[in-house]
C-alpha cells in the first residue's frame, strides 16, 4: 500500500509548465482522492479547474483500476 504522504507532493510553479493540463487533473484527482485539501488549494496549486477534473476523471479511474494491482503488492 502507497503510505498517504505520497500524494501530498503536489506540482510546483515551475514544474506546471512541463506537465500537461491532463496530467495535472491527474495529480489533483489522486491528492484529493487521498484526502489532500482544502479542494480549492488543491486545484490552485495544481492550476487545474474543476472543468478539467470532470473532463480527465474517467482516463484518471481507468489509470487507477489498471494500476491498482501493482498498489497492494
């Protein structure tokens, strides 16, 4: 099991510019999957909407249920 501190490494300023807008939905979905917030920080520091929460969720839970095996080795 992923100890909790793990998504609580959220995306700096400069590191915003090499990620794409989907990846950085992904970061804030598994940060406020794990509890990481208050919501609004979350999608601030991420420099996410919640427009593209909703759009990238579905590939996010699909990247979550390919991976969950490999989670609980």
């Amino acid at each position: 099991m992923i100890p909790r501190d793990y998504f609580s490494i959220y995306v700096t300023e400069s590191e915003q510019s090499v990620l794409t807008r989907q990846h950085r939905a992904w970061v804030a979905l598994y940060a406020l999957h794990a509890g990481q917030g208050p919501r609004a920080n979350v999608l601030r520091t991420n420099d996410v909407t919640e427009a593209d929460l909703l759009e990238f969720e579905d590939s996010w839970r699909k990247l979550r249920r390919r991976n969950l095996p490999q989670l609980h080795q």
